[in-house]
C-alpha cells in the first residue's frame, strides 16, 4: 500500500471518528493525523 493510499485510509478513519466524537476538534484531527503520516514516514525511511 503505498504512502498515498496509507494517508488516504486514514483520512477516512479520523473523519469516521470525528462523527462519532463531536468534541473532537478538527485541529485535534488534522494533528493526529500529520502526527500519523510523519511517523509513517519514518519507519519507512527504517527499512
């Protein structure tokens, strides 16, 4: 799966659980998921 696809399904998922958790603020959200996606980046620069 390649890194596009990878933050593409995350996406999805933190928008899924921004529905299901209204007091997650969108800055929460976009944090985690650049938080994801660096550390995405980093064990694959690991292997």
């Amino acid at each position: 799966m390649g890194l596009r696809a990878r933050y593409l399904a995350l996406l999805a998922l933190l928008a899924r659980m921004a529905k299901y958790c209204p007091d997650l603020d969108m800055r929460h959200i976009r944090a985690m998921g650049d938080a994801l996606v660096r550390s995405a980046c980093q064990s694959r620069r690991r292997d």
